[in-house]
C-alpha cells in the first residue's frame, strides 16, 4: 500500500484490495477507496477521517481488531453512514473471487505465526535490545519502549498472521524460528529496525470461499 507503514493487515483485506480491481494493484485500489478518509498513511488523521472517527490502522492493535470477514465485507459491500455512501461496493462475479482466492491462498503458504516485535529507530539500538534479551530480560517488558505505539502496551504483540501479511524483510526473519525464539540480529523495513519473537506456529487458518463471497 502507498506509504503506509502498516506491519501486518487482516488476510481478507489484502485479498479485497486486489479482487476489487483486477487490473489495478493494491496502492491503486487504497488510493481510490480508502485515502479520502484514512490518508496516505492510514492513520484517519484527515479532515473527512476525523469528522468520521476514522481509526488510526497504522497501528498494530488496531489491525488485529478488524477480522478478515469485517475487512473483505466492508471493501466488498462498501461503506454508509447515515444513509450516506462513504465507500461504493465493488462489483465482483464469484469466478473473480475465485481466482483471486486461489491466487491469494497460494501466496499466504499453509501456516500462521503468533508474533512480537520490538521496534526502535536505530541498528544500534536494536542491537542492545538483542543483547539484554540475551543477558535474561523479558521480551514483554522490553516492549514497552518500542515505538510501535499500538503494540507496545501488549507486550509488542502483533496477534496471529500468516507470513505474506508482513513486510517480506520482516516476515524472512522469523519465519524459520523456533516457538519462543527471537531473532538475533536486527530487521529493518521502512519503519525502522525491529527484534522478532515467535510466541507459537500453527496451520493457517484462511478464510474459506464462502467467507469471502
């Protein structure tokens, strides 16, 4: 998405931003549906956004609260208030959402990792976080100071996602960790440099065709 520094976003959402324009990629979609009130970086904080209450969904406890089935109906449905339209329903045939959902679940790979992050501005400094982890400090305390606002109150928790919903830099680091693990050497994305930990893996728990119809 277009200068969003989201972490992680529902599976169906990511999969409605593709199946409601097919010759259009994700950032054209969220520029044409969702800017107006959410921003270029989805934080709500826009005029139409704050006279709406829009949600600030760069953070990752608010992403975690919106389902897959919320996501995909609301960009599939689309959006009122008052009688009055926010967002237009996407036009989609069931072979459309078909082979997007084929497409998508392909992608998404067959497990889910329970995740959390510790995010700071600087190499350096994740390094350090790396180094008290080490010397025997708790994850969830360290958490605290990341600046990842929306996750650092949980502990840093980002909830259950599977690997494509993340940054391909973040998600590589921790996919082939051990439960309870973190990663030892810092992660940089656009946000900043990250520390991972894998809580738990389990199989994917992808919404089913009917989910998304």
């Amino acid at each position: 998405m277009k200068k969003i520094a989201l972490l992680a976003i529902p599976a169906a959402f990511a999969l409605a931003l593709t199946t409601t324009a097919f010759a259009a990629d994700g950032k054209t979609v969220y520029a044409d549906a969702c800017t107006k009130c959410h921003g270029d970086d989805g934080k709500g904080a826009t005029k139409m956004g704050q006279k709406l209450g829009a949600k600030d969904y760069s953070t990752a406890a608010v992403q975690a609260a919106v389902t897959d089935a919320q996501a995909f109906k609301s960009i599939k449905e689309g959006m009122k208030k008052d009688d009055k339209t926010l967002m237009k329903p996407s036009e989609l045939s069931d072979a459309d959402i078909k082979a997007e959902y084929d497409r998508f679940t392909a992608q998404s790979g067959d497990k889910e990792y329970h995740v959390r992050h510790i995010l700071v501005e600087t190499d350096a400094g994740a390094k350090d976080v790396i180094a008290k982890l080490k010397a025997g400090a708790k994850f969830e305390e360290l958490a605290k100071a990341s600046k990842d606002s929306g996750s650092a109150s949980n502990g840093g928790d980002l909830d259950w996602a599977t690997p494509s919903s993340f940054p391909k830099p973040f998600s590589d680091a921790f996919v082939n960790l051990q439960k309870g693990q973190f990663t030892e050497v810092p992660v940089q994305t656009q946000n900043g440099f990250h520390v991972i930990k894998v809580d738990d893996v389990r199989a994917a728990k992808l919404p089913t065709m009917e989910e998304v119809k």
